[in-house]
C-alpha cells in the first residue's frame, strides 16, 4: 500500500488493486500536512477508531494483530502495520521534511 495523490487529495492505493480509499476532506495536502508528525498518524483501536465524517463520506481506521484495518463507507482492506506507518511517514516527510539546524538558522 502507498499514500499519495496529486498533491492535493490523500488517497490508498495499491499497484494490484488501484484506489482503495481516500480523504477527500483533506483536499490541500500539501497545506494540511505541513505540519502533521508521526504522532498524528490516523489509527486507533477496534473499539475506538479513528473515525473521520464528511457528507456522504466516512472512513475508519484500527490497528489489530500486525495490522490496520480501514473502512471507507462499506469499502473494507487491511494492510500490514508496518507498511502503513511507512507510507505515511514518506507522505509526511515529503510535505514536513526535516530540516537540520544547521539549514534552519545558516550555521
């Protein structure tokens, strides 16, 4: 599974599978994201989920045994944990990178 998009629109996808969910209330990407970190990551538990509703839209995300499992409206797929935590952490870094002190204030 990648995260990615057209720099605007968060989307799952897989190279087997195509599309498989997406965020469409986050619509700035490269806005929104500037300032998330890993800790902002979406995913919670079975019996709390990330849970995210928008007009005739709804998406739920929970980690279990090694995996994430997300809902978008009745739309089901799991993915393994850590290639969801990686996918994300690309995505954040390429719209938060790092950046070295060094780099930040020219020493």
């Amino acid at each position: 599974m990648l995260i990615g998009g057209d720099d605007r629109v968060v989307v799952f996808w897989s190279a087997a599978r195509g599309e498989l969910a997406r965020f469409p209330a986050w619509e700035r990407a490269d806005r929104d994201l500037r300032h998330f970190s890993t800790e902002d990551i979406p995913t919670g538990t079975r019996e709390e989920p990330f849970d995210d509703v928008d007009d005739g839209w709804r998406i739920e995300i929970f980690e279990e045994d090694g995996f994430v499992y997300i809902r978008e409206n009745m739309d089901r797929f799991r993915v393994a944990r850590d290639a969801y935590f990686a996918a994300w952490e690309a995505l954040i870094a390429r719209y938060n990178p790092a950046v070295s002190l060094d780099e930040l204030f020219g020493s």
